[in-house]
C-alpha cells in the first residue's frame, strides 16, 4: 500500500469530525473469509466497470464488494478474459443488516445444533437406562457398597445428593422413563428444526424459535428462583438476548414494519443501488 502511486478510492484525506465506534460486520466476514474482488482475471478495466474496479496512475483497485475497501493488485500476466463480468453475471453478497442477521442467526442455530445433539443423547441414555435398569441397579450398589465398605441393599439405605437422586431413577417405573425420554427426543428434534431453519434463514424458523424460546422463559424463571447456578444465569440470558433479537430486529409479528419491512432494509443494504451510494463519486 505504501508504494501504490495513489490513494485509495473514496479515501478522506482529512480526519472526521467525530470517531464513533461500531461493529462492522463486513470487515469480521472479510476477515475471515477473504475480499470479494472482480476484475481480478481481467485484461483490461473500462469506466463503465469504475464500480468494482479502476485503474488509477498506472495502479489497479479493486473493490470488495462486501465491506467497500479498495485494495491494489497488480494486473493478471495471463487474463483468462478481455474485461470484468457484467452485472447480471456478478452474486452480491451480503451487506449492512442483512449481513448482520446472517450472522447473529447462525450463532444462534450452532446454540441450537448443541441443543438437539445434547438432548438427543440424553434421551436415548434414558431409554438405554429404562431397557437395562436391572443390570444398572446391580452394578450401581455394587459399586457403592465397594466405596463404602458395606453391605447395601437395593434402597435400603437413604441416600442425599447425588446418590440419592441416581437411586431415585431405580424406583421410578418404566413407562414414566420411557414417557420422559419421549419428551426429551420431541424437544431435540425441534431444536434441530430450529438449527436447521435458522441456519437457511427461513422466517418459519424465526417464528418457531421465538415460540419455544419465550415458552420456556417461566420454566427458567422458577428454576433460577429455586436454585441459582452459573450456567442457569448463562442460559437464561441468552435465551431473552435469542427473545428480544427476534423480536424487535426480525420484525416478528408485524412489529416495526414486519416481514415488509425487512424485506425493504435488505433491498436498500444489498444490491447494486447500495455500492453506487458507497462509491467514491457518490461520497464527495
């Protein structure tokens, strides 16, 4: 860059009034996952591609098409075409708030991903545990009477803690187990729904994610008023942050606009309308 014959594009050369900090999501995506750049195999740029890429005293820029910032690169010495992809050949990607939500939904369909597998393999361990109870019984006094030093009838002695809750699960008859495990796997498979949908962004899965989401909110409510923990803390939080996010920032139920008016916001935040405004010219 300190050899490149001239600035950047749009570059100010005078500081701005103010420095307000904000998170540009763009530049975390371009960080990670490299610049979207056109032109790069191309011979020859013309004015009528200044959008995406120019040459400026002698020296190539390009455009990321994601977060704006031009970079230098010197010209291909084998183009593989005359001149860079016309629009209708080019895939935007995404940009401004629709970038944002991309994100924050993915984020929190790996929180549901958890979610599905974690259950998922609690619920086939209750049916395991329901199918061979007998043989966990006897292996589990087995091993409590070696630990203590004793002879331990099958509940014969009471039990606190944790030893009292596993000797709890012998007494308890199977088809409540089975009941259980049932309950467990239908709420697996819906985090999984869920994981997926949002992964896809499907505005379904934003609804349903809201609707089981905000149901369990009491649940969490009363276990936090029974017994505080860290991750109850940690799990309670997220789950009103995953509440208010789909709530106010998707628009959900019609609230500030609804579904129409995300649909404008990603109209006017990706496209080719939003870099024209973003370019240099646009700018001064």
């Amino acid at each position: 860059m300190a050899d490149a014959p001239a600035p950047a594009p749009g570059v100010r050369r005078t500081p701005p009034a103010r420095f307000v900090p904000r998170l540009h999501w763009e530049l975390l995506v371009c960080g990670i996952a490299g610049h979207e750049l056109i032109g790069l195999d191309a011979a020859q740029v013309h004015s009528e591609d200044a959008l995406v890429v120019r040459e400026i005293d002698g020296a190539r820029w390009h455009r990321c098409l994601r977060c704006d910032s031009w970079l230098p690169l010197a010209p291909p010495t084998a183009a593989a075409r005359e001149r860079p992809p016309d629009r209708h050949e080019i895939e935007l990607p995404l940009r401004g708030r629709p970038l944002r939500d991309k994100i924050v939904l993915r984020l929190i369909a790996v929180n549901r991903a958890v979610h599905f597998v974690v259950l998922g393999l609690l619920g086939f361990a209750i049916l395991l545990f329901a199918s061979h109870r007998a043989a966990f019984r006897d292996r589990f006094y087995r091993v409590l009477t070696d630990l203590q030093g004793g002879a331990v009838a099958g509940g014969g002695h009471a039990h606190h803690g944790l030893l009292g809750e596993i000797d709890k699960l012998f007494t308890l008859q199977s088809s409540k187990l089975h009941l259980f495990a049932v309950v467990i796997l239908a709420y697996a498979a819906v985090e999984g729904i869920e994981a997926v949908g949002l992964w896809y962004q499907r505005r379904w899965a934003e609804y349903l994610t809201f609707l089981v989401t905000a149901s369990l909110l009491p649940v969490e409510v009363y276990e936090l008023a029974n017994r505080l923990s860290p991750l109850k803390i940690l799990a309670f939080i997220i789950n009103v942050a995953v509440v208010a996010y789909l709530l106010y920032a998707k628009r959900l139920f019609g609230l500030r606009g609804g579904a129409r008016a995300d649909e404008e916001i990603r109209e006017h935040d990706v496209g080719w309308e939003a870099l024209e405004r973003t370019a240099p010219e646009a700018e001064r």
